[in-house]
C-alpha cells in the first residue's frame, strides 16, 4: 500500500504547490501507511521532491510528454499506481491537476475528491473535507471505493522540508504514439512576477478603474509592495489585462496572505476565487458592494484618490524600515 503523488514539472521546475502536494501525500501515508511514490517527468531537481516526503521518486523521461496530453498522462500515471501499489492517488488543484484527476480516477475505478483542504480522516473510514458553494462552507466526503484519487486546493499547506532522500528511480510509461492526441501549435508564457497561485500579496482591479490606461494605479501599488496583479472577468474579456491575470470561479483560485481589490463590486463569481484568501482588502466609491461584506478591511472613496495616496504610503512606510 502506497500513496502516489503527481509532481508537475514545468520547463524543469517545480512550483510550490508541488511540493505542497507531496507533503500532503506524505501526511496520508503516515495515516494509512506505506511509502510515497512521486511521479515525474521530464529533468529537473528531482531529489528536491525528497525534501518534502517523497520515498520513491519515478522519473518518466518520454519526451513525448512534453506535451500536455491528458490522455497520456493519465495512462502513465495509472501504470504507476499501477506498478507501486498505490491506493491513494494525489494531484495539485490546478489547471493540470484538474484535468488529469478525473481521468486517472475513471481510469483507476477511484472515488475522487477534488479541492481537498486539509488531511483526509481515517478514524472511521476515509473522509476528505472540501469547500464547497463557492467557498461558503466545508463538506465532508466519505470515500467508500477502495481506490482514492484527491486533488489539493493550492495554499492549502505550508511545504515543510522534512530533510528526506527519495531514491530517483526510471520509470517506463509502456505508452505508444497512438496514446498521444494532443498536437500544439504554439505555446505563449506569461512573462514576470510571481505566478498568482504562488502569490502571497495579490493587488487586482476591475471594472471601476474605466480602462486599460489607468492599469498603472494598480501596478504601481503593486510594485511597491512586491504584489503581483489581477483583474475580474470583466476586465480579461474586454482586453484590458491578459486572460491569465482573471482570478474568479471561471478563472484562477488563489489564496495570498494579502488580496487588495480596488474598483471591484465583488459579484459572487470573483469570490468564489479569492474568498480563501487570509486578509481581503476592498477599495470602492460604491458603499453597497457586495465585497465589503467579504472584506477584513475596506475603504469607501474614489480608487484614483484613494490608492495613489496608499502607494506613497506604502513607499514612506519602507523607506523608514529600510
């Protein structure tokens, strides 16, 4: 009995919330026991995943997979599971993780829980908890399958680096050209800054600021505080900011130490995507937003009087504790 963990590797690095999963995996091996087995591919730092709780890490070196091809993947990470005897499997809440999850679940004949938020309870059986109705309350999902595939809400743990070796073994996937679907044409990286599911202080704008010029209220606040930006859907579906900035339940989750909104109303779609955020800052002329209900802190008045004045704050309050 083991448990198997998905470490995403991107252009040869791991993020953050890799190395979250493999924690979380590790914490479930310690309730059900067995070793963790981490599935990879690619090169990278693979002996860092050790660090985390990995046991065993399976480096896939196809070069095939470079490609995300869902279907593919999800065939080698069941041959994995497969092969290392797992009966949990875990993947990251994100973009990938959410597509591969379901996949590798059908594939396993696995019960899934997608969006876990802390560590399953095996008391009494195995019941994993999740937010659910967009983050307004917790659920409680009572696996009965024999086999488990859970996908972790990023944010949700810190790392902690449990000084571990894995043994870095390869891994062969068995997968033929005909298991391969998925053919790209061109690939667009966003550039600079921290990714936001890896933010921990988030500034975002909406509809409020009027239009794409006057995005540098925003930015520069952000600049000052080593922020990075986000928008509303509004504001991504109008071009004012790329798409990969739209944080909201159509679009990215995060879940920073800090989340300033500044000209947002607070529709219940945006909450669902930044609700699980420790401190919500909102600044809005309008008194009846919604998302002052939500905020820990918020401010009635004008964004182009109110977060200019802010940012000198800002940039006084650091020049003195420098």
């Amino acid at each position: 009995m083991s448990v198997l963990v998905f470490a995403e590797n991107i252009d040869g690095q791991y993020k953050k919330a890799t190395y979250e999963v493999v924690n979380y995996g590790k914490k479930i091996a310690g309730k059900i026991g067995g070793e963790v087995v981490v599935y990879t591919t690619g090169e990278a730092d693979h002996a860092a995943l050790g660090q985390y709780g990995a046991d065993k890490i399976l480096v896939d070196g196809d070069s095939r997979l470079s490609v995300l091809d869902g279907g593919a993947y999800a065939k080698a990470i069941a041959k994995a599971a497969e092969q290392s005897g797992a009966t949990v499997v875990v993947f990251s809440h994100s973009s990938t993780g959410k597509s591969l999850a379901s996949r590798v679940a059908a594939r396993m004949e696995a019960g899934l829980v997608p969006g876990a938020v802390d560590v399953p309870n095996t008391d009494n059986g195995f019941t994993v908890k999740k937010s659910v109705f967009s983050g307004k309350a917790f659920a409680h999902y009572a696996v009965q399958s024999d086999k488990k595939v859970i996908s972790l809400t990023p944010n949700t743990f810190a790392p902690q680096d449990m000084s571990g070796a894995g043994a870095v073994e390869s891994f062969d996937n068995g997968l033929s050209d005909a298991d391969f679907k998925v053919k790209v044409r061109e690939r667009k990286k966003p550039e600079g800054g921290v990714p936001l599911e890896e933010a921990e202080l988030v500034v975002s704008g909406g509809r409020g600021l009027k239009g794409p010029e006057n995005w540098s209220v925003v930015e520069n606040l952000a600049e000052v505080m080593g922020a990075s930006t986000a928008c509303s859907r509004p504001v991504a579906d109008s071009n004012w900011r790329p798409h990969h900035e739209h944080v909201g339940q159509t679009g990215g989750t995060i879940r920073p130490n800090l989340y300033i909104a500044i000209g947002i109303s607070g529709a219940i779609q945006h909450l669902a995507g930044v609700n699980q955020s420790k401190t919500i800052v909102v600044i809005n002329k309008d008194p009846e937003a919604p998302f002052f209900k939500a905020a820990d802190y918020g401010i009635v008045g004008d964004a182009f009087e109110v977060v200019p004045k802010l940012t000198e704050a800002m940039k006084a309050f650091k020049a003195a504790n420098n």
